[in-house]
C-alpha cells in the first residue's frame, strides 16, 4: 500500500509542475497579446466563472457524465459480445472488420447531424453518439485476446474434450480480459468526446443542457470565462473516467495475475 502511495506521489508532482507552467504561460501569452476577455480570460477568471455558476456547470457536467458513462458501458457490452463472434467465425471476421475499421476513420462531426436528423435532439441521440465513438477500441482489442491465445492451451483443452463453450468461456475470454481492459482505456476518453460532440448537435432537450452546448452558448454570448469553465470540467471529466478505467485495470490485472 505504502508502495503505491508512494508511486502516486512520485507522478502527482509531474503533472502538478506541467499544470503550473501551463497557467503560466496561458497568463503570459494573455498579457503580452492583449487578448479581450471575451475571448480568452485568465485562469483566475476561470476560477470565479466557474464558482459563480456552479449550479449550473454542476447539472450540465452530470448529464454529460450520464451520456458518456452510458454509451461506454454500451460500447463495452456490445463490443465485447461482437469480439466473440468474430473470434469463432474467422470468415465473419475477415468479411465485417473492416467495415468496424471504417465505422472508426468516418469523423463524428459527420455522423452527428444524421443521427439527430433521424432520431432529433435529445440524450437518446447524445448516448447513441458516444458509443458509436467509443465502440472500436473495444472490438479491436478484444478480439485481438480472443484470438491470440496460445496454442498449447487450445491443444490441452481439447485433449480434455472441452466443448466449444468451455474453451471460450474458460480458456479465451480470461485470455482476452487484459485486452479489454486496455480497449476500455481508450474508449472511457473517447465516449466523454463523443458526448461533448453529441451535445454540440443534440444535447438541448426537455432535461436540460450538457457541457457540450453549453460551451458555443456561452461564447455566442461573449462569456468566455464561462464557457472555459464548461471546457475544463469537460476535461476533468474525461481524466476522471480514464482514472477510473485505470484503477480497474491496476485492481483486476493484479487479481489476475495472482
């Protein structure tokens, strides 16, 4: 335990060093620029904006943490349960990954609109958004453990005349678990974004607003103190999502291991 601790301390003081030289030189640059306020504040206006309107940047984080957390959780289901199939039928596999890699390169931006043209606005559209975002990383990566396991092991649990299902249930989802671990790293940053971009498009609806359109709000109406503090909660958002993936990691991986 003191162990940890201790690595923890060892990579707090980086990351507090590197947010210190970045208000740094965010100030510096503001000063010796003369940026209007209305479009960049400083830190500490930040900070103010951010207390002022707490209540509000307090609902809008929560929205935006339920659409993120939901498309995740989607991704993780679904792509997991689609690894499975690709692992057991290499002809499926062959045939429908690379349409999986295209549903990855097409840009959010463009996805977004047809989604809310077809379904309309609403957190519906913004959860559907975030897992089509966040749904790759966990296909990829998990059929990468499923199909990966050595074949020493295939050949023992068949001499054991293992069925099918005890091989996969047994034998290549344990195999795969690290695999989609690490693909649900990826996704947890990426479903936080797809939400943001979501929102941009679709997120005004009968159950308020998220940080994702909240943020062009407020700079439409010149508030950009405001709209920084929507931009850094949307950040802390998504580091506290990557956290929390990372822990399970640590914490399973570990079992795991053991």
């Amino acid at each position: 335990m003191n162990q940890r601790a201790e690595r923890f301390t060892d990579s707090l003081w980086p990351m507090l060093a590197a947010l210190v030289l970045l208000i740094a030189g965010w100030s510096a640059a503001k000063y010796l620029y003369a940026v209007e306020d209305y479009f960049v504040p400083y830190p500490w206006t930040v900070v103010t904006a951010a207390v002022r309107i707490a209540p509000e940047l307090a609902a809008a984080t929560w929205l935006t943490a339920r659409a993120a957390v939901c498309g995740f959780v989607l991704s993780t289901l679904a792509g997991s349960v689609i690894a499975i199939v690709f692992a057991q039928f290499r002809l499926l596999r062959l045939g429908c990954f690379p349409y999986a890699v295209i549903l990855q390169t097409v840009p959010i931006v463009a996805i977004a609109p047809l989604i809310t043209y077809t379904r309309g606005p609403g957190f519906e559209s913004v959860v559907l958004i975030a897992f089509i975002v966040s749904l790759f990383p966990i296909i990829a990566n998990t059929t990468a453990g499923l199909t990966s396991v050595p074949s020493g092991l295939q050949e023992l649990f068949r001499l054991n005349h293992a069925t099918r299902w005890q091989q996969i249930w047994k034998l290549q989802i344990p195999h795969a678990v690290p695999n989609l671990i690490t693909g649900m790293r990826t996704s947890a940053g990426l479903a936080v974004i797809g939400a943001i971009v979501g929102e941009f498009f679709a997120g005004n609806s009968s159950r308020g607003h998220g940080l994702g359109f909240m943020v062009p709000q407020k700079m439409d109406r010149l508030r950009a103190d405001e709209a920084f503090a929507a931009v850094a909660m949307a950040t802390l958002l998504g580091i506290a999502m990557f956290a929390a993936v990372s822990f399970l990691r640590s914490t399973v991986l570990r079992r795991w291991s053991q």
